[in-house]
C-alpha cells in the first residue's frame, strides 16, 4: 500500500504567517467639500425667510396697533383664482 502526500511538496503553510509585510506609502489625501445644488437653495431660501419674519413682525404690530386692514377683493380674487385650476 502507497501513501501518497495531500499537501503539495515544498509548501509550508506556516511560511505564510512568518513574512512580515512592508507597509505602503502613504499617499496624502486632501479632504474635500461640495455644496449640492439643494444645499445651495436652501441658503437662498434662508434669505427669504428672514425677509417673511420682518413681514410677519410688521404685521403683528399692526394688529397690536389696530391699524391692519384686510382687502376682502383681493382675497376673494384669491380664492377663485385657486378653485379655477
């Protein structure tokens, strides 16, 4: 009866584990931002809502003061204009 080896000769496998890797070069890599285009419309959009805040403050004044006036056309105007469509 022949016995016949499994592993392949002239392998070791605990050569593998003996090598000590060189370590790389390190590249350098440069941290970079992009603002998204969404991004960049919300800070428009920011300008516009400190603008509404003035219009509200404005507005609550001069319903503190009593001197707010409604325009009934324009809001009737309004109103049909948004059931039209």
């Amino acid at each position: 009866m022949k016995i016949n080896r499994i592993q392949p000769m002239n392998v070791n496998p605990y050569e593998r584990t003996s090598r000590v890797e060189k370590p790389t070069k390190a590249t350098k890599k440069m941290d970079q931002v992009e603002i998204s285009s969404a991004a960049k419309e919300l800070q428009e959009a920011a300008k516009f809502s400190s603008e509404r805040l003035e219009k509200v403050e404005r507005l609550k004044s001069e319903v503190k003061a009593g001197t707010y006036t409604i325009d009934a056309r324009a809001i009737a105007e309004s109103v049909l204009r948004y059931y039209k469509r």
